[in-house]
C-alpha cells in the first residue's frame, strides 16, 4: 500500500484504516478513591456516567507525546509499516504538551518518522474524527500515502482535582490509526464536521492562552483548569451526535440498517444510549468502554476502536460511524468500511528489527539536540558563523605579512 507522495494523484485512491494501537497509563482510579478527595460517591459516578475507574498517568515523565508515541507504535507494529514510511503525523489532542512545539513533532522524533510532517490539532474531543477527515483528504487526492492519526491526553495534569463536577469524568490514554492509500474500494466513506463556536465557554480551559497568559492572579483563580456547564454540553452532545451520524451515514450512501458499528466518543453512557435510541440501533452495534477509561478526549475513539478489534466486533466489509463532540463546541462524525481483516501475524525479527529502529530514533535525536548545541557554540553573538570568523582572522593575519 505504500508508495510514493503524490505518484498516484491520477487514480482513485481510498484511505483505509490498516493499523491501529493504544496506550494506558498503569495507575487505576476507581470511584471509590474518588470518594475519598470529592464529594461524590461510586453510585452518583455510575448511574450519571457510567464510569466505575479510569487511567491516570501519575508519573510525571509519562505525557501526551510518549503515550501517542505508543500508541503510534503499536499501529506501525499491526500494519507492518517502519517509521520511515509514514508522510504524515496527525495528533488530535486536548492536552497538548505546549502550545508549542506540537506533540504531534515530539511523537515524530519519538519514532524516528523522519520523512513526516507533523501538526496538532485542536477540536477538542471531536480532534480524533476531524484528523480521520482531513488524513483521507489528503490520501484520496494523491498527496500522502501513510498517515498517522492519533489522539494523546494526559487530562488529568488539567483537570481541578477539588471540582466533583468535573474530576470525576476524564481519563489519560492515546490511541492511533494509520490510514493507508489503496487502489480497494471502502476505508473512509465520508465525513462530517461541524462547529458552534457561540458555545465555546461551556468547556473551557481559560488562562494559559493568548487572551489570559498565566499570572498569579490566574493560578490563584485557577483558571488553567478545566471549566465545564455540564447540563449545556449534555443537551448539545444527545442532540448532535444523533445529527451528525445519520448526515455521515447519508453521505456515504447508506442507511442506519446498514451499519454494523457505532464507536461514539466515550463520555458519558446516557448520552451514547439516549443518542443511538433516537437513531433506533440497538445496543449490541454500540461500543462502550467508557466504564473503565472515562473520557479520555481526543483518544476515547481510537482507543475503543482498538478494543471493539480486540474483541472482534469488526469484520472485513463492517461498516462503521465513529463519531464525536467536545468543546468549541464541535462535533464531526465518519463512517468507514472496514476492509481490513483482524491484525497480521507480522514476523518476530521484523519487531525486533523495529524496536531496534526506536532505539536509534533516541539516539538519532539526543545526537541532533548535541550537535545544534555544538552548532550554536560556533556561532559568535552577532551571528556571523565561526567559519566566517576564521577566514576574516586569516585576511587579517595575511594583510599584516603583506605590511
Ligand atoms: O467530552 C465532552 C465532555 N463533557 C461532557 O461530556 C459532559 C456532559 N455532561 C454530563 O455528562 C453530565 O451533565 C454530568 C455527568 C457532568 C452531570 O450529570 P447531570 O445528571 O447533568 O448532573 P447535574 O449537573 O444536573 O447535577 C446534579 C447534581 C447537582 O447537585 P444539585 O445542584 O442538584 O444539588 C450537582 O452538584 O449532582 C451534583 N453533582 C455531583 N454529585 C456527586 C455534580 N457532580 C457530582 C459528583 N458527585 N461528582
């Protein structure tokens, strides 16, 4: 399936999902410990939510780019692709490392994907479909052939751990796809994304931008946390999901009966039921797995992908919506037939091979932070490189023979 950028922009070319992974922090929080740090109890947790634990990442070296990072090996591992390969690095992601530098260029370093461009992207938890849409754009019209679309949080580092209406609903975690140019009809079938910016500050994390950089008086107000009118988003989430699938389903040129499987975002079980009921699908074409991850933003779809093959709820020719909302506010939806069989069974050297090939990516990257070091060394203030400087002593030390 790999080729080159743009030598097949004259034949049609369609974007199918080839490889996908996830990656969980170890530290499991249930309700009950919850309990002990907010007002709040396992049964009001479960009965609004449906979450009973999620995943935190409470070492401080895990972040967003090193579980992307996983995950997005885990996916080159089940397509069988080295990193060298990949064009493109997509991370859709709530909790970005910085504003800069994206995480989507730390997780590219992280690889060794040095032939890939790399960019976050920010649509909140609806951030994973957006990149699915703009990653099939780009296959479809010839310009890529491998892209990686990954969805990476660290949420909790952003949550406000004194807030029960809040602290109690996010988890860490990231999940990716790579999509694949192939000449075989199906993979992404159509997409929908949507925006309703007038609702930006139901979700909000307020300071830290342009508008309100940090200060004391920001830290003090804690307004770098996430700040959420639960009952608003609740109404958007039941009324555009149910929206935005069946305009995806349409697009694609099918109909509800059509669909094998739905993976909507993981935020809460009563919107995903109360959506998917206006819908008429019966539960059993509904992934849930929100039970033991929470909402994990921009990561909730891809992970719950990778579970829904785990537990073969996918079949070659299934076709499948994923869709999702979140802050903005936004909300984007796909359906994708899926063409690809369960995982391969790819060789033990090739692993090998590829692990090996990440342990060079470090060290590819300490020596280039080396070398610019060595580099800026030589440079004097005024900015003239070091070789310039030589060859002017040396026109100075001739001129003064010569004298
Ligand atoms: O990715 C998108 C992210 N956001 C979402 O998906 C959020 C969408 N909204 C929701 O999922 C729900 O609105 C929540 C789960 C956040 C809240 O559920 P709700 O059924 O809408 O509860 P509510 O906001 O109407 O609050 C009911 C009561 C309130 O008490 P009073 O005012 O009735 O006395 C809250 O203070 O529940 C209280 N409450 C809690 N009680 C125990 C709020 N959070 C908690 C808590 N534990 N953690």
């Amino acid at each position: 399936m790999a080729g080159t950028n743009g030598k097949h922009a004259s034949t049609l070319r369609y974007a199918h999902i080839t490889g996908w992974g996830k990656a969980l922090p170890d530290r499991v929080i249930t309700n009950d410990e919850l309990a002990q740090i907010v007002d709040t109890s396992d049964e009001w947790i479960r009965t609004r939510t449906g979450i009973r634990r999620r995943r935190i990442a409470v070492d401080p070296s895990e972040t967003s780019a090193t579980l992307g990072t996983k995950a997005a090996r885990a996916a080159l591992e089940v397509a069988d692709l080295p990193p060298h390969k990949v064009d493109l690095i997509i991370c859709a992601t709530s909790s970005p490392e910085h504003t800069f530098p994206s995480t989507a260029s730390l997780i590219q370093d992280g690889l060794g994907a040095v032939n890939a461009g790399a960019f976050d992207l920010s649509a909140a938890c609806s951030g994973f479909v957006y990149g699915i849409s703009l990653a099939s754009g780009m296959i479809g019209t010839g310009q890529m052939d491998n892209i990686l679309v990954i969805g990476a949080e660290t949420l909790s580092r952003i949550v406000d751990w004194s807030d029960r209406n809040t602290c109690v609903l996010f988890g860490d975690g990231a999940g990716a796809v790579l999509l694949q140019a192939s000449p075989v009809p199906g993979g992404v079938l159509s997409s929908v994304l949507g925006s309703d910016g007038s609702g930006g500050d139901l979700l909000i994390l307020p300071a830290g931008g342009s508008k309100q950089p940090a200060t004391l008086e920001t830290v003090a107000a804690g307004k770098h946390f996430i700040k959420m009118d639960g009952r608003a988003v609740f109404r958007f989430a039941t009324r555009v999901m149910a929206e935005a699938t069946l305009q995806a389903i349409e697009k694609a040129g099918l109909s509800i009966d059509d669909i094998d499987l739905v993976i909507p975002h993981q935020a809460n079980e009563r919107i995903i039921k109360s959506s998917m009921r206006q819908l008429k699908l019966p539960e059993e074409k509904i992934f849930i797995n929100l039970y033991d991850y929470g909402n994990t933003s921009t990561a909730s779809i891809p992970i719950a992908l990778c579970e829904a093959v785990e537990q073969d709820r996918l079949k070659p020719n299934d076709n499948l919506v994923m869709v999702g909302f979140g802050a903005g506010l936004t909300w984007a939806a796909t359906a994708v037939k899926w063409a690809v069989p369960g995982a391969r069974e790819v060789p033990a050297w090739r692993v090998h091979q590829r692990s090996a090939s990440y342990g060079l990516a470090h060290v590819r990257s300490r020596f280039l932070r080396f070398s610019r070091k060595v580099e800026g060394s030589l440079v004097t203030e005024d900015g003239d490189a070091w070789s310039e400087v030589l060859s002017r002593r040396i026109e100075n030390w001739r001129r003064s023979r010569e004298e």
